[in-house]
C-alpha cells in the first residue's frame, strides 16, 4: 500500500497547492511512483494549477461511484499524475467517505493529498485518510498559529508529523524567523522555500516551477524537500549562480 502524505495548512493563501504538486513531480523526478490528490473538494486548485478546468471524472465522481479509480487520474506534460477535483458547484457539497479506503488503492508508492486549509469536519476527515502530515504555513503569525493547529489536530488522530514547510520566506524582521515557528508549531522544520518571483510566473504559465525553472530558489527547495521524505539527498550542480550568468543551465 502507498505512503498517503497530507499536505495541509489552516488557513489558505499560503501556497499549500503549489507546495503539493511541485513535491508530487520533484518525487516524480526522483523515480518515485507518485499520484497528487486535490482533496479540497469546495474550492479546489489543483486542476486549475496545472491548467486544466474542467474533467470528466473527478475525486467526487469516485466517492460517488460514478467512475473507476483509474478512469479519474489524469498526466500532466510534466509527468504529474493527479486526480482532481471537480469545480462545478453542484460537487461541493459531496463529502468525502470512504476517502482512506480510495486513496490506498492507488496504485503508487506515494499519494500526495492536497487537503483543505482550515480545521472544519471536512478538513478532519481528509487529514484521518492520511499517514502522514506535512504543514504548510507562511512565516506569519496568523498563518503559523492555524499551522500549530493542524499540527495539533494531526497528533490527536495518531498521525505522523513530517514537519512544517515555511513557504514564502523572505528573512524580513516583520516576518517570524524559523526558531520561533518552530516553537509555535511544536514540530521541527522539514524544509524552508524562500520568496520567489518565478513561482507567481509558473501560477500564471500553469506550470510548475520545478518544470518552468528547475534551477530557481523555490525549485531548489521543493527538491530537497522531496528527496529528504524518501530518505535522500539533493544537491544542485556546483557553481550554479556562475554557471546561470554565463548561460550553461
């Protein structure tokens, strides 16, 4: 059965989307069989992200049975496969039952779950289909604080914490520095992705930046993120700022 790996926040708008499909192909990338789920069944962003609106067969047709597992994953140029979630608002209202059982029948080594920020009934029921927990968060106070929340929540469902993303960081004094989030979140940081204009460039391309730029700061990130949950290590080539200025990547 899969590692079923939730990538959650308690809040939204602080890039938990990005965060779960540049992992899913950065994983991909490293020869892992990987699947990306949007769970976030009321507003969801995954389909969008990666250019795509419209699908005829969605999480939501699964939890209702009206299409096969299969039928409902979708490949992305890049190599991402994912199963979406239907935008249509008659589909916001499915709950989503019998979720753990659909999501360890996937047939991959690794499911990535995009679950739904916050801390509803919906929310909890996605976070209890999942093993594992990575918390997203930006390095503020607002979003730190519903970070320590999830993380909370997660702990209480017997869940293993992999550890909180601090996505957007710029190093600004108004911004909490990582010692202090970790404190906050009572969990260690698993990886920190700087502030990064190529990752509002990939939004707006419906790329992921890891495709768009492998070699930007937020890519670089996103890869040691990945290869850190399946016990590896990444290192980008050496003199990679030398080699960009003079046009050999």
């Amino acid at each position: 059965m899969p590692r079923v790996i939730c990538v959650a926040s308690g809040k939204g708008g602080v890039g938990k989307t990005v965060c779960a499909a540049n992992l899913a192909l950065a994983l991909h990338q490293f020869g892992e069989k990987v699947v990306v789920v949007d769970a976030d069944m009321t507003a969801s962003n995954l389909g969008i992200y990666l250019g795509h609106y419209s699908f005829p067969n969605t999480l939501q047709s699964i939890i209702r049975g009206d299409s096969e597992v299969e039928h409902a994953i979708h490949t992305h140029p890049t190599g991402i496969n994912f199963i979406p979630s239907s935008i249509a608002l008659n589909d916001v209202t499915v709950k989503p039952k019998n979720l753990r059982q659909t999501l360890k029948s996937l047939p991959y080594n690794i499911v990535i779950v995009d679950a739904p920020p916050g801390l509803d009934t919906v929310g909890r029921e996605v976070l209890n289909a999942c093993d594992e927990v990575l918390a997203v968060t930006t390095p503020e106070i607002p979003a730190v604080a519903n970070a320590a929340k999830v993380i909370k929540m997660a702990e209480e469902q017997k869940k293993r914490i992999l550890g909180v993303v601090v996505n957007r960081y710029s190093g600004y004094e108004h911004e909490l520095k990582p010692e202090e989030i970790e404190v906050i979140c009572e969990a260690p940081i698993i990886e920190v992705i700087p502030e990064d204009e190529k990752v509002r460039k990939s939004v707006f391309q419906r790329t992921p930046v890891i495709a768009m730029d492998p070699y930007t700061s937020s890519s670089i990130a996103m890869k040691k993120l990945a290869a850190k949950l399946i016990g590896k290590v990444y290192e980008p080539p050496r003199f990679l700022g030398i080699r960009k200025l003079l046009g050999l990547i």
